[in-house]
C-alpha cells in the first residue's frame, strides 16, 4: 500500500471530492476495480474527500455516472504538478538556487558572537578584545584559532578565571566566569604615612604605630600627612615603620552651577514611529524613504539577525529604528524657582559622589 501511494506521488496525483447519495457504491466500485484510493475524509453524509492517482481518476467518469455522484478535483499533487508549478515561475527557481548558494557560502564564516558570562557577572570591554584578539563577525571559522584567543586574552586581563570558546554552526559561543577581585596586599614592613584624602576638620584619630602629627579640632588640606611613617623614643631614637591608625574627620563636599531665568526644555510627548532598515554584513538599506517627521526626537535601534536553525546565523539582519518624539518649551524661571531648580540638581549630583550618606551631618544651600 505505501509503496504503491509512494508511486503515485512520483507519477503523480489528484484530491477530489465526491457527492451524492451512493457513496459507499461509489467506494465498493472503485475497491472492486482495485482502483487505489487513500486519505479518505467523509464530509456530512453526501460529501466524500479521497486521493486517487492520475491513471486511475480516467476511470472515475463511468463509476460517477452508474453511481450518480458528481467528482471534483479539489487540489493537484505530486512530482509532475511540483515541476510544473516551478516551470512557470524560473524566477523564483533561480531565485531559490541563489539562497541556497549563499547559504552554503555564509556557513563558512561566523555571523554572531554570543558571550555568556556565568553568574551574571559583567565583564567590561570584553567584546574589544575578541575583536582586537581577531575574533570578529565575518571571519572565516577556519581562521580561528581558539587557544590563541583565549590565552592572549586572559594575559591581558586579571577579571577572568576561565574562558572557553565553542563553535556552533555560524555562531561562536564564548563562555567567560569572572575572577573574584584579589584584595589589596599590603606589606606592613613597608616605610608609608596616612595622609588626608580631602580637606576636613578632625574629629577622632587613633595612631596604633607611627606618629600623630595632628589633633582633635586641626584643619587640614589635601594631601598632608595625618600619621607619619616614624616613631621616636628616647634610648632607640627615630625608627620608620608603617604607620597605621584611624582617623576620621568633617569634610565638605561644595558645588556650583549657573542657572539661567530662561531655559530650553525637551519633554517626550508620547508619539512614536517605527521604521526599518535591512542589514547586510556592514552595508545598511533604509527600507523607508523619508526621514523622521518629527523635528526633535530620541532614537532607540534594536538589530534582529535572521538565523535558520539555533546557531545557524545569516549576514542579514533587520534593525527596527524607533523614534521617539520630544517638544521642546522655552521656560522661563522667576529668581526662586531657578535657585529651587538648581539646588535640586547639586544635591542630586552630590548624592551621587557621597559614599556614605547616613553621615551626612548638614546641608547648606548658598
């Protein structure tokens, strides 16, 4: 039976459907004949569906006239109608020729690079070192040379403990686990002072080895030394050592800004348009004619690569280009206003440098 349906799919063959009040007649004839007839699909209690290969649907017409049914070809399958079909259309045969070409071409360069850094943890800049180590899109999969890349690049950075590269299809997969940060080795026989990071008024300080050379209530500057490096006695005379304390002091964080009484302002007015551009390996096509109708407006790109199967990338991609659009008000500030504004954007920015603000013990605005 199958290899007599797989003969008639090669030779050729027809869906119909059949309709009157003697189908089962209809289907003892044809059995009877041994006419071949397979997939069948009863519709109601009058309509019937069935293939039947193309010798056998001549020896219909004497069956529907004893039977009184009316045939209907609903569908034409098979080699012949598939050859056929494409004989009218050579363009999209040689089409077709052309995508499989250049399919089978682009499998032997790699068209994406995934970095899959484990825990979550961000390694900075890496993607500019794999370009700069050779591995980058477009380069023939041949031409990598995988230990290479990851023992130059892990010379040149101390953040990564382990990385590995795998070669899937067109897509290169580098799996990077990020180093714990090695803490600050400090060597104790070491000669050094405490020096004051910023400017302040001390407030505590504590010298467990070296000497204090300020005290409580003492202004100091940038820069000058807090706890010296050396101690005196009175039989051994001046020792160095490294000195060690702690000290803490008030410091003040000041900033300025010029704020104008008239200032130019953008804010998003919620309207959007989308438009796309094709990508092919480093050339762009606009796919839209004019530029954006908006006069002010930010744009946000987002590329979607075309891939065939999960690793099987294309040097074609799709990037949406999605404008948002932004008014922009002439505002004009009273004295108090502008001064509010600006105070505002200074504590902002001050907050930002303040590692500890629960410390924070007043806030002047001038």
């Amino acid at each position: 039976m199958l290899i007599k349906i797989l003969i008639n799919f090669i030779l050729g063959y027809v869906r119909v459907s059949v309709e009157g009040y003697y189908i089962e007649r209809f289907i003892n004839i044809c059995t009877n004949n041994r006419i071949l007839i397979w997939n069948l699909k009863r519709d109601k209690n009058v309509k019937l569906y069935l293939n039947i290969g193309i010798n056998d649907f001549k020896k219909l017409s004497e069956i529907s006239r004893k039977t009184k049914c009316k045939v209907k070809i609903e569908e034409k399958k098979g080699m012949p109608f598939v050859l056929s079909r494409y004989k009218k259309r050579k363009i999209f045969g040689i089409f077709l020729v052309i995508v499989v070409v250049v399919i089978m071409f682009s499998s032997k360069y790699v068209w994406n690079i995934e970095v899959i850094e484990e825990n979550g943890l961000e390694v900075e800049n890496i993607m500019q070192d794999l370009n700069e180590e050779g591995l980058k899109i477009g380069i023939l999969k041949d031409r990598i040379d995988a230990k290479k890349i990851i023992n130059s690049t892990r010379l040149k950075r101390n953040d990564i403990a382990w990385m590995g590269i795998e070669l899937k299809g067109t897509n290169v997969i580098v799996r990077i686990v990020k180093a714990d940060e090695a803490p600050e080795i400090i060597d104790e026989n070491e000669y050094c002072s405490i020096v004051a990071k910023k400017a302040g008024t001390i407030t505590k300080i504590t010298a467990q080895n070296g000497t204090a050379l300020v005290k409580v209530g003492d202004t100091v500057k940038e820069g000058d030394t807090l706890i010296a490096g050396w101690m005196e006695g009175k039989y051994t005379g001046i020792r160095y050592e490294h000195s060690i304390g702690e000290v803490e002091a008030k410091v003040w964080y000041t900033e300025t800004k010029k704020m104008y009484y008239y200032q130019e302002e953008f804010y998003q007015t919620g309207n959007e348009e989308t438009k796309y551009k094709l990508k092919l390996n480093n050339f762009q096509i606009n796919l839209y004619k004019r530029l954006s109708k908006f006069n002010f407006y930010d744009t946000i790109e987002e590329e979607k690569k075309f891939k065939i199967f999960s690793n099987f990338y294309l040097p074609i991609s799709l990037i949406k280009v999605n404008n948002k659009e932004k008014e922009k008000v002439d505002r004009s500030y009273t004295i108090e206003e502008a001064t509010e504004k600006g105070i505002q954007e200074l504590r902002e920015k001050l907050d930002s440098e303040i590692e500890n603000k629960d410390k924070i013990l007043r806030r002047n605005n001038k």
